[in-house]
C-alpha cells in the first residue's frame, strides 16, 4: 500500500492533517500527516524522537512501519544551569533606569534582575525551576544589541500554562499580552526561524496563533504555514496595527478573538 493510501485511510484530503500517537516514542498525539498537494509530509515533534521532519512520499505503509520500529528514541541533552554573573544583581532603589522601564511598560519586576554594568533589564528563562538563559534589554541610549541573550541556550520565551498560545515578537510583547488576555499563554521566538525545540513545545498545545509586528507580516504567514505542516494544528495569522507591547486596544482584542 502506498503512502498515499495509508493517509487516505485517515480521510486526509489536500491542505488536511492528521494528528495521532507516535508509533516509535508512543508520545500521545506527536505524530503528524500533512498532505500537501498530493505529497505527503509527516514527522513527530517530540524532541527525544529521531523521526522528527522525515519526509518519504513513496514509500508504503509497510516500508515505513519496518524503518519507523528500527529508530530507537534518546532523551535530549538537559541544558545546564546559567551561571549568574556578578553584574547581574537584584534591583535596588538606586538603579533609577530599571524602575523607569518597567514602569514605562507597567510590568511586575518579580523574578527580573538588573544587569549594572551594560544597563539592561534582565529576563531569566527558568527550566525545571533553574534558571538556564536570560535576556537582556537595553535601557541605555545607546546600548546595542537591544536584546542580549547570555547564554544561548533558551530557544523560545514562554509565559502562561494554557494550551491555547500566542506567538510575538519579543519577551516584552510576551509579557504584555499574557497581562491583557488572561488565559492565554504567549512565546518570543528567540531567533529569527522556527526551531524544532519551538515546534516541539508548540505541539502540545490546541491552538496556535502568530501575532508579530505589522512590518513583519510576511514572516507572520510563513510562521503560520510551517507550524501547520509540522503539528497540524489550527494557526491563525493575526494583523496588528502596531507593536503589541503599545496595548492598542483594536490589536489585544483581535488576539483575544482568534487565539482565547
């Protein structure tokens, strides 16, 4: 049997996925058909699964079931724990740039800490309760780059619990709009593509929408395409009138309408 007929089987017609259990890793609702014009695009996004972004359009369901059952899962790599650099401290009534920029933004500083000697309001992205990378940004005149990552390791910001998600532009927009739409979690993409790690993460959710800065609308619909083929899940590409983190009011509600 052909694959094409495999995926027939699961009533997938042209532009259609299909969601089911990994037959390697046996992850629940990992695996993905896409059929795209007649090709077939499968793969799973959990990360401890080698059979991520596998593409055979002419093999038959049973070549694939014999390659499939020879593919061993391996649990990925742990990232280490940051190593906080002295310069990194908790903010003090003294470090007036700090206070002036949350409150600019009306944020919380909670868990934040002040970078004292490059003038940058620090994020920490936590995994497993550590602390694994953090990002900067700038709130000097003329510090560059903006946003500073300090190590590297994070590949996504993600703020909420819910499995309906919003993907924006920063850590900043993150922020916001997790404030504004309650129930509603929010990622900054660490990055300027989408990563297998993203992708992994964005897999265990139910809704997926992508809301980036009106200047960046092309990336905002090719986002949408590449997360619908590799999760077949339902993405909605959202278009701001502004940046997301100006809490114009038009924008939140469109959010709140296409991703709650």
């Amino acid at each position: 049997m052909r694959i094409r007929d495999f995926v027939d089987s699961l009533d997938l017609r042209d532009r259609q996925s299909a969601r089911m259990n990994c037959p390697v890793c046996r992850s629940k609702n990992t695996f993905t058909a896409y059929n795209d014009g007649g090709s077939i695009i499968y793969n799973c996004y959990k990360l401890s699964c080698t059979v991520s972004g596998m593409y055979f359009t002419d093999m038959c369901a049973a070549e694939i079931s014999m390659r499939l059952s020879k593919v061993q899962p391996v649990e990925p790599d742990e990232p280490q724990t940051m190593e906080i650099p002295e310069h990194l401290v908790k903010p003090r009534e003294e470090h007036k740039k700090f206070w002036k920029f949350i409150n600019k933004w009306n944020i919380q500083p909670d868990l934040l800490m002040y970078d004292i000697v490059q003038d940058r309001v620090v994020f920490p992205i936590f995994y497993k309760g550590r602390i694994i990378d953090a990002i900067g940004r700038a709130v000097g005149l003329t510090r560059v780059p903006k946003w500073l990552r300090y190590t590297g390791v994070a590949d996504y910001y993600l703020i909420g619990s819910t499995t309906s998600i919003v993907i924006v532009e920063d850590i900043l927009s993150a922020i916001i709009v997790n404030q504004e739409v309650p129930g509603l979690s929010a990622m900054a993409i660490l990055g300027t593509s989408l990563t297998d790690k993203q992708m992994g993460k964005l897999g265990e959710m139910t809704k997926v929408g992508v809301a980036l800065d009106p200047d960046a609308m092309y990336k905002t619909l090719q986002y949408k395409r590449e997360i619908e083929a590799w999760t077949g899940l339902p993405t909605v590409a959202i278009k701001l009138d502004d940046d997301l983190k100006y809490r114009k009011s038009e924008d939140i509600q469109k959010v709140k309408e296409l991703c709650s």
